[in-house]
C-alpha cells in the first residue's frame, strides 16, 4: 500500500503540531458524495520504525501508516465517510493533546496502559519490553544493569519497563532516534524498547537485543471517552483488518526482523 503525505497548515490546532495529510477525500469511499467527509486528526511520533518513521524523502512510512489507511479505506467502503491528517507530535504530547482535544486518534506504536486516562481500541498487534545494547556490551541480563544508566522513551511503557529494572538510573528522553545515538555512543548502557522496533536497529549489526522480556503487551490505537462511536467502528476494522491477508502481508513487510 503506497502512501503520500503532504503538509498542511495545521490551522486550529496547537502550535508546533504539523499535520500530514492521509487518505484522500473520495478513497474508497462509498458514502453520498454530497455529504461532507469528517476529518480525523491522529497523533503520531514518527521516530518509532517498524510502526512509523521518516524515510529519506521526508515521507512518514511504517506498519501504522499503512494499517490506519486499510482502517479508514474499510470504513469510507462501509458507509462512513472520513478522510484524516497524521499530526506529528512527540510520543509524550500525543496523550496531551488526545484529552485537550486536539486530535481525535494517537497511533504511534500505543500499547495498553490502565494507567493512562482514555480510552483503548482492541488490539492489532503482540508486543513486548525489551533491552538493547550496544554489539559489543557484556551486559546480559536485567540483573547486569544495577547501577548502570538505562534509557526509555517519555511518555511511553519503557519508563515503567525501564523502573523496574533493580538498580537501574532511568533516563528519559522523548525521541528514540537520540537514545539509541546516545547508546551507540557509550552515553547509556542499555535502552528499553518495544521488541520490533528493538529488533529493527539490531539489524544493522550495531546493537543486539537480549532475550529476556521485561514486560508482555499488546499494541493498541488510543482515543479518548469523546470518540467512543469513532473507537467502535475503529474496532470493527480492526477486527477485519487482523482476519485480512493484508493484514499477513503487512506484518511480514514491517515485523519480518521481529519474527
């Protein structure tokens, strides 16, 4: 699934938000043409590969990119009638703007937090916490970071994942782009990662993930209690979406180096 951003004022919404535009208003779309197609807002941080990332034309690309335009593609054939805009965001302000109600969707890599005021779509895909270092780190286990510097993504269940860790000294940064140059640079003895995208920067060859999990998860698309009618449906494309063979393909083409 080809998809291109373009990026557009960001108008009504915070300052500092860019907004890049998703599917276009008649995609797939089977809804009366007269009426007008609602807008959809969804926050993401696009420091995250496999989930979503930059590549070198500037454009966001990543297993969220393309399961969020299968989602409203089914929807819009569905009889609804949407067209959205990705809003790039640091991890950590997604959920601050989600309650204040400047976006209607976060979908950058979310996984399940009872701790996190809102509401959570079903889940689309098993995840997990785990630690990276550097290739040539002797660092095998939790148990070998007591005292030592760790590195988690603010905002995000690596903080906790990273907390738990006995001895630790957590440092919380809210790029993933800068912890893992910090790591590769000797400025942090390990980072906490969610597994695929820790998977995705061990293929370089540069870093190696350990096997131990420190917390199971499951990656989830994040709303608030004000889009509950939006979640359901969201949920019933979800459900299509896991039972599809895209939905094979796509898991094969963005968590192939997970697997």
């Amino acid at each position: 699934m080809n998809k291109f951003f373009k990026v557009v004022a960001a108008g009504a919404i915070a300052l500092g938000m860019t907004a890049c535009s998703g599917t276009s208003k008649d995609a797939g779309q089977t809804a009366d043409s007269s009426d007008k197609a609602k807008e959809i807002l969804i926050g993401i941080s696009p420091d995250y590969p496999p989930y979503e990332s930059k590549n070198t034309a500037g454009q966001i690309e990543g297993f969220d990119v393309d399961m969020t335009d299968w989602i409203f593609k089914y929807l819009n054939e569905h009889g609804h009638n949407y067209t959205y805009d990705f809003v790039e965001l640091s991890f950590d302000t997604i959920i601050s703007s989600l309650q204040a109600g400047q976006i209607d969707l976060g979908i950058s890599g979310f996984t399940y937090d009872e701790k996190r005021e809102g509401i959570f779509s079903d889940s689309y895909y098993d995840s997990a916490q785990v630690i990276i270092v550097r290739n040539d780190s002797s660092v095998a286990s939790s148990a070998d970071l007591n005292g030592k510097t760790v590195g988690a993504q603010q905002g995000a269940t690596a903080e906790q994942a990273a907390s738990s860790i006995e001895g630790a000294k957590v440092k919380s940064v809210p790029d993933v782009k800068t912890l893992m140059e910090t790591l590769k640079s000797d400025g942090l003895d390990a980072v906490v990662l969610d597994q695929a995208v820790a998977n995705n920067y061990a293929a370089n060859g540069d870093f190696k993930v350990l096997d131990e999990k420190l917390l199971d998860e499951k990656n989830i698309i994040y709303t608030t209690k004000n889009n509950q009618e939006l979640l359901d449906q969201v949920n019933e494309a979800i459900k299509a979406f896991t039972a599809s063979e895209d939905y094979k393909t796509l898991t094969d083409k963005w968590f192939g180096a997970a697997e």
